[in-house]
C-alpha cells in the first residue's frame, strides 16, 4: 500500500509569529441609552435607544490610552457595551478584571462594564511581550438636553458693565426715558414720555426717533425687556426683540422686533409689533420683572413663574419640561448669560443666585 500526502516539513515555514503588537482601533458596536419622558397628562415613561458606533475614539500610542474626546450622553449605560478592537499583527486581545488581576480573553459578542476605566493587554503572537492599555468611555455628567441648575454665591451674579454705561448715559440726558438696551452698533431709549423709541449710533452722543412700523400706543411700557442676537440669515445683523406689558393689554405681552442691518448700503431697520393672535395658544402671557436672554439658539423669556421659549423669533412662546425654574418660589427675578454660554438666575428680594447650564446632544 502506498500512501502519499501533500503536507511536508517546510509548511511549518508559512506561519509567521511577530513579538511586537499593538491595539490600531477600537469603537463601541453597541451601547444602551434610556430616555426619560414625560407625556402631557404628567406620566414618566423611559424607553431605550441603542446607538452603534456613536463617538470616536482616539489612541496614544505614547500614553497607551484610549478615549473619546466627545462625550456619550449623560443616560447612556455603560456598564453593558459591545466593543471593536483590532489588533496589530493578530495580536492576542484580553481584559483585566473589575475586582482582581484576572484577564480573561476579549470576544466583541460579550458584553463589558466600562463604568469606569478598563485595563486591556494586547499579547504579542508569539507570547514574548504585551502591551497594556487604559480605555476611558467618557459620558456627560448631567443629562443632556435639560436645563441643570447650580445654586451659587450670591456675589457671583455677572455684572453687565456694558449695560451700566448705557444706563449712566441715557439717565443724564433730560430728554430720555428708560434705556431699553444695546446691540451691535445702535442702543435705544425711550423718549422722556415713553410715546417713541430714541436710537443712538454714536456711542450716546447723539439720539434720534426710531422708525417705529406700527402704532406707538403698542409699545410695552412696564416690566418690559430686550434681547439683541446675531440673525442668522445675514452678516452685520441683529435680530432685536422688545417684549413687556404695553397700555392695550394687561393678559398678554406687546412683542415688538427690529433687525437692524449694518453693512454699508443697508436700508435703516424699523420696529415692527407682531401681532396678537386670538388663535394663537402660545403668546407669551403678561409677565413681571421679565427678563429676555438668547440662550442655546432660542430666545428665553424669564421671571418668577416660568419660563417660555421663542424658537421662532418671538412669534410663539412655549413651556417645556426641560426648562424649569431653580425653585418654586421665587418672587422677583432678573436673568442673563455670561461669556462662556451659562444662564444666570438671580432672586432679588433673596439674593439667591443660580447657574444654568445646557449640555446639547
């Protein structure tokens, strides 16, 4: 009997073993976020979302570390996840334990904690050496999309200095009224009977009547506020609301805007009232010590009760669960923003003083 075969000793010769590794990717297949609702009726419900491959990681080879730079969401759950990691030269993939120095091999079906920082070891094929990384899966440390308060020192309310100026040089002019507020390049006042607004484009030198659209008699007179915001669809522009209780109606705000244009050859902006509408549910409502911020895009409209949110420029004004007051029983309040993009709230007859921040998806 004969017997041949097509294996020989060179074969062993095609299988090559390296002694040097490293990690070249890792990613999250899959990762569990719980969204936390409330229906209209006031019920909470939570349902899950699972995002594959959401943020990117990057490595330091140099500080053997793996990160994300930007973060998951605060409700994501991370101590169930499906990773992707690949390896150089096919090198040997295993994780050290939680609670002791056990490793045990990495398969990207098993699911992993990484709640906290994870030590995982690529072992060079030919078992000679490995290297030893830390991977941090970094998540927001307060909910996503939800307004988040912080209550502060009460002497760490931001101090509008710009705003002081205005009001230092439209009080010693007798022919002025009320300063109303600045934006880019133009201020505005009242006039000394509040009949018409008053603009300066020189600093405060000079004032003159604004081109008012519709019928003065509109024009908020008490606990009114103003906004100023870069508008969007043109350069060299602001987007201006005026918003507060005005002669004709003591149940909903008068709510004027302007758009001032700046760059060479645009026509003067006029300030234009929109409208009451009967059919319009969300007409922002008559409003003490009112205060109007541009925050996160939107406009705000604050005081002591609630606060409502204009995502139209001042069209409609609405609630949302998201948004809420510090406390619920605040008296008198004012609100801005400061530099870095936080939302500053600040109880007058209290000196109680709150810093908002919203983190976005």
């Amino acid at each position: 009997m004969l017997l041949t075969s097509c294996l020989n000793s060179s074969d062993d010769s095609d299988i090559t073993y390296y002694n040097d590794t490293a990690i070249t990717n890792f990613s999250l297949t899959t990762v569990n976020r719980y969204i936390h609702t409330t229906s209209k009726s006031g019920k909470d419900s939570v349902y899950k979302q699972t995002l594959t491959n959401p943020v990117n990681f990057s490595i330091d080879q140099y500080k053997k570390i793996i990160y994300n730079t930007d973060s998951l969401n605060a409700d994501c759950d991370l101590s169930h996840v499906l990773v992707s990691i690949g390896a150089k030269n096919n090198g040997y993939i295993v994780i050290k334990s939680l609670i002791s120095d056990t490793l045990f091999t990495y398969s990207s079906t098993d699911s992993l904690d990484f709640s906290q920082p994870r030590d995982i070891r690529v072992v060079a094929n030919d078992g000679t050496g490995y290297r030893a990384y830390q991977v941090y899966i970094n998540k927001h440390q307060v909910e996503t999309g939800k307004l988040m308060w912080e209550k502060m020192d009460a002497g760490s309310y931001p101090v509008d200095n710009e705003k002081k100026r205005w009001e230092e040089i439209v009080a010693a002019n007798d022919q002025l009224g009320p300063f109303i507020g600045a934006g880019t390049k133009e201020a505005y006042a009242y006039n000394k009977d509040m009949t018409a607004i008053m603009v300066s484009k020189d600093g405060g030198v000079e004032w003159t009547a604004d081109i008012i659209d519709d019928d003065a008699s509109l024009l908020p007179k008490e606990s009114f506020a103003f906004v100023s915001y870069p508008y969007s669809a043109n350069d060299q522009t602001d987007y201006q609301i005026l918003a507060g209780v005005s002669q004709e109606s003591e149940i909903s705000c008068s709510v004027w805007r302007k758009i001032a244009e700046y760059a060479e050859g645009s026509l003067p902006g006029k300030w234009a009232y929109i409208p009451f509408e009967p059919y319009n549910r969300y007409n922002l409502p008559a409003m003490i010590n009112l205060s109007l911020v541009y925050f996160h895009g939107r406009v705000l409209a604050i005081d002591s009760n609630w606060i409502r949110i204009s995502r139209d420029s001042g069209i409609t004004w609405k609630t949302s669960e998201d948004m809420q007051l510090p406390a619920n029983d605040l008296t008198s309040v004012e609100a801005c923003t400061d530099s870095e993009g936080a939302l500053w709230l600040k109880d007058k007859n209290t000196d109680n003083v709150w810093r908002g921040i919203l983190v976005e998806e």
